[in-house]
DNA sequence: ATCGTTACCGACAATGTTTCCATACGAGTT
DNA sequence: AACTCGTATGGAAACATTGTCGGTAACGAT
C-alpha cells in the first residue's frame, strides 16, 4: 500500500503543498471548490500526515507526557485511562510513558522533553527527589499524583492527591472500632513518596488517640505486588501470630496478605482483618470484598489535567490540590475476637 | 533548560553536524580524540536527539506496533510486557499501542503506518476481519496472538496461538472427570475471533466423546470484564440454578463469575465448580485459586517478535505456530455433589 | 617527487510538513 | 488611470537529523 505524502496529494489535486496543508488543518482562506475537490483526493488515498514531520515544525498544540510507573498497577492503570478521558476537545495532544518500578521517571521526562518536545508532565504514582538536579532545572509544567509537592517548592510543580494523612488515620480507626489492638501495617517507605508517609503518620495519630501504643515491629516494608506481599505476609506472621488486624497500604497488598493469611489456615474477616487502600476494581469482586479507602480517580484525573493546561498557559501553580475520598466499608473488617 | 540541537552541540564541539551524527550513531571513522570532545560536549548539555527528525530521515531501524486491545486486561498487558522483553538488542525499535474494546485495530495500523511510518505490526487480543479491505492491501506483515490466521490467507500475515481447540477440551475434560453433568460455558463469539470459537469446539468435543449432551441455553456470552462477568452470571443462575460447573473462557469472567455465585449463597468449588482460562497472576492469589488452562505468555511473545522479524527480513511467513499450554489444576473445582 | 590508500571530516541534499512572504486578480476608491 | 484591498494561491525557508559524496591531510610505496 503506497504511502501518500502531502506532495502526492497536492499533484493529484492540481494545487501546491500549501494549499493541501491548509485544508488539512481547516484554514478558512481556501477556495470551497478547491477544498473539496483536494479533500476528494485525499479521501481516495486515504492520506493520513507523517506525524514526524509535523512533530518537526511542532504545531499550535502542546504535547504533554503522561508518565506511569510500573504497567500492571491496575490503580494507576485507572488513573491514568481516566487522565485521557478528560483531555478530549483539549488542544494539546498527550502521550503515554511506562517507567519500570525502579526505573528513574524523571530520567525518562528529560528523554522525553529533548526527543519529542514534551511540553508537560503528568507523573502518576511518581516521586519527587528534590535533590534531582535534572529536576531543578526542568521549566516544563509538571503535576504529580498521590503525591505532594508542598514542601518541593519547584518553580513549576503541582500536585493533586487525597488527604493521605486523613485517611490512613480513617483506615486504622475503622480497625480500632472494630476492637483490634495488635495491628500490623503493610506499607513501603519510598524516598521521594510522602503518600506513604502520611498513611503512616495518619495510622499513628489513631493509634496514640485511642491510646493503643504502636509495636514497631508490626511495620512490615513490602514490594507492592502481589507475590511480594504474599512472602512477606508469610514470614511477618509465622513471627507475630497474634496480630488480629492489618491495615494494608494498597489494595494489591491486601490481596497477596488475605492469600497469605488463607495459606496460614487463618481466615478473614473472623480471625484477621483487612484493610485496603485505592480502592481497584477487584476489591468489589475479592472475597472477601474489601473493606478500603477509595481514591477519587476521576477527580484526580480531571484535577491534574486542568491543573497542567492551566500551567502551561502561563497560569500560577497551586501548590498542593486535596481532593475528598472515601472510606468504603465490605467484607474485610469484623470485630475482634481476640 | 534549553533543549540542544545537533548543531548546537557542533558549534559548542567545534565541528560539523554531519561528525556529531557520526558519533550520535556509533560509526567507526571519527578520530577517537574528536569523538570524546563530542561525546563530552554532549554529556555536558544532557543532549538527546530528537525523535521526530530521525523519524523523519528513518534509519535503518524498522518501527513495530504492538496493538493492545483494551487497557485493564491483565493477560493482554502481560503478553505485550513480556514482547517488549524481547524487543532487546533487536535492530527494531517498539511501540505500544492501547485501542478501545470496541474500536478498530486496523483502523489504527493504517493510521499508524502513515503517521509514524511503522513497518510491521503485533495484534495482541485482536480479530481478523477478512473483508476489511484496508487489511487486503496491508502490506506491512503481521502477527496475530492468541487467534489463528491460517485460513485467513493474507500475503504476510502469521499467527502465534495455543492449541485453543484442545485446551477447550481439556478444560471441559477436567469438569467431566470430577462427575459434573449440568455445564455452563462462559464464552463470547467475536467476529474474526476463531480463538473463542475453538475453545467452544474443543468443550463439544469433550461432551459428546464422554457421550453428554450440551444444552444450548446454558453457553453465556458476557462481556469480558469483571462486572460484565458478574452480571451475566447472576441472570444465568436465577434461571439454571441447577448447573454444577462452569467453563470460563477467561480468568476474569471466572473471577466475576465466583462473585456472583457466592453472593447467591453458592460456594465453589463446594457447589458449583468454576474452570477459568489464561492464567492471570491474580488467579494464584483469588479465593479460591482458579483451576485454569495457563497460557505460556513468554513463549507466545518470543515466538511472536521473532515471527515478525523474520517477515520483515523478507522471510516467508509460516501460516500459524501452535504453542503449548497446559492446564493447571487449583482449588476451583472440585467432584460434583449433585 | 608522485601516486594510491586510508582516516577523517564537511557540504549538501533529502525527509514531510507548516509558515512566512510574495503574487495575481478582480472589485472598489480616488 | 493609478491606487488600495481582500481573496486565493504558490514559492521557499525552516524544523533536526541522516546519508551520500567529495575533499583534505598524512603516509608509505614506487
């Protein structure tokens, strides 16, 4: 199948280049006659422009990166696939970037920013590495999500996140109303991600307020997956028996525990109980169903694209967008029977 | 920060653009001394090429697709993860890309091989529509997985799949041999997609060898999707309420399906036994853990690329490679009661 | 001293598109 | 008749890079 550029096209319909691109992208100064019948042509040959060339002069429209961490996360899967609902009719166009867990992201922005002129990022379970000097000197407008960029001060940074705090002290006073005092946390402390932080902080302010001192050693520091949450679920609770209740810093984690629980011949809700954070599609469907804190994700989404197409008008970044979320109470909670 | 042209980094070196090419490409006749105070300007501004351009003069490097046909399917996601692990030290360069349920994927190769020039193509979960004219005179090659293309007879077109005929079999063989009787098949027909149609035929032809009659209202055709699943499921059992055993022909659908029989009292595989299909990570994990045909991703991907790539080197394409699976039996089923 | 070879490097064309500037032409104004 | 003006169009430069071709210098061989 032969590969029509717009010159083809152009000698096909007897007029210029020029005047090809100029009803390729709806300019109003063309005669209709001559609109339609290079349209005709077109149609016919089923051109389609070189995306390349026109990335070289790069047009009127921005283009902004979407950059995800990790590809199986199906919370930030979500996420993201909500992102690009809401910049339909947008004029900028997006693209989006897979980074390994432990890849650096914003290794990947520079790439981006130089190889394909990317204007703005969106970083979707990223970090911040304040020390990052590639950081330092981006000018591109970037949002983050589940993250806070408050205390970055960056000249160009947003970020939009829930009340991590407020949540993870909601997460372990559902676990305390239920009666439970032995509570493990199932968490990562990641460098550069104060979301974990503030689940932690958040679970902290519960426990001290109902006066339940806090067993260091229930904080377990899990890889996010489901196998890895299931190995260390398995050897956290071969040492600490006693635990009743676990309050797991994502869904995912949640899962692999629950599997690891089961194995262990312990079941959930009556002898452990769970709870989850993010609130994934397979919660609902889990059993048992998850009890967990639900992220907003098309608030998020929308809230982090406007955010970023306000920037890159020219707009002031707010620093730090909260938006509401939500307890959701299922199957993974009961009272302690212990 | 300033984003740096070649020319920039010639000016800044002191030489041509054409010498800073020679080293941006690895060529071998640049005198070692210049080529380090290139490559030592060009650490020094963080340069990187831009990819429009070089797209622009394409190299020798062909660009390949991988079509992904839907976002959340983690089966999908994890056939086209373990591709691009094979895309390593391959003289290709790879992209993904995402298209609707519902769209057209070849809508989507001929846009992209206009606009990006891609040179061949990966459909992963996708169909095969032989009427589609635009496919008819396609004629970049390409690779089809987890569907057959062997009687589709394009010039250059192959096909990666299991043996779904067979594996529909044994799938259905596993509910027979526990005692069940009264099947359901949770399935869909997708035009052009003979995979599902297959696993079908095998399911038929387990039945009628052990001599069981198939009762047509019990084949379910539900979306594939968690809540599609459990939809269907919950309307299927409040007419069959008699049914002991399911074949799911995805591990999603069994998921959803397992919900749905649990929130009507039912247990499984106590009550009702449940086969699922693909072998997702989540299946491991879920309670119970899913009996399940396991696809052997890594060998469809492997086979996949290399397919491709001996296409584009001009070879001939061979119609269709079988790979095998096997069936892996967990908690979900379990001898019939009834 | 001249030639051929090799190693290294630069000028230039080409890629497909958009944009800026120029041109042609008819209508309306002085 | 000489102008401006607006509409419709084309020519050519520009975008950043690669590949082709040719050129220069150095050097050993004749």
């Amino acid at each position: 199948m032969k590969i029509y550029t717009i010159k083809d096209i152009a000698r096909k319909a007897g007029v210029s280049v020029t005047t090809v691109s100029r009803v390729l992208n709806k300019r109003p100064d063309v005669n209709p006659a001559t609109r339609e019948r290079v349209e005709r042509v077109m149609a016919e040959c089923r051109f389609v422009g070189n995306a390349n060339a026109r990335g070289l002069k790069q047009p009127d429209g921005d283009l902004i990166a979407i950059i995800l961490r990790g590809r199986e996360n199906p919370f930030l899967n979500a996420l993201a696939e909500a992102m690009l609902a809401h910049t339909q009719g947008l004029k900028a166009s997006f693209l989006t970037e897979f980074v390994d867990e432990q890849a650096d992201e914003f290794q990947a922005a520079i790439r981006l920013s130089h190889e394909k002129r990317v204007k703005g990022f969106i970083f979707v379970g990223g970090r911040i590495d304040e020390r990052s000097e590639v950081l330092q000197d981006m000018d591109a407008p970037m949002v983050f999500t589940t993250i806070s960029a408050e205390n970055a001060a960056f000249p160009r940074a947003a970020s939009v996140s829930i009340d991590d705090r407020a949540m993870g002290r909601a997460a372990m006073q559902t676990l305390l109303d239920a009666g439970h005092r032995r509570i493990a946390i199932f968490g990562g402390i990641r460098q550069g991600d104060d979301g974990f932080a503030k689940r932690y902080a958040g679970a902290m302010d519960a426990l001290s307020a109902a006066g339940v001192p806090f067993d260091e050693s229930r904080f377990v520091q899990t890889r996010f997956s489901l196998s890895g949450a299931y190995e260390s679920a398995r050897q956290f609770f071969a040492d600490k028996a006693d635990t009743t209740a676990v309050f797991a810093m994502s869904d995912t984690v949640a899962i692999g525990v629950i599997r690891a629980l089961k194995d262990i011949g312990r079941s959930v809700p009556e002898d452990v109980s769970v709870v989850g954070y993010d609130g994934i599609e397979m919660g609902k469907f889990f059993l048992p169903r998850l009890t967990t804190v639900e992220q907003p994700v098309d608030d998020i989404a929308r809230q982090s694209v406007h955010v970023l197409m306000d920037m890159l008008e020219g707009g002031q970044p707010p620093s730090h967008i909260v938006v509401d979320a939500k307890l959701v109470l299922r199957e993974s909670v009961a009272p302690c029977q212990g």
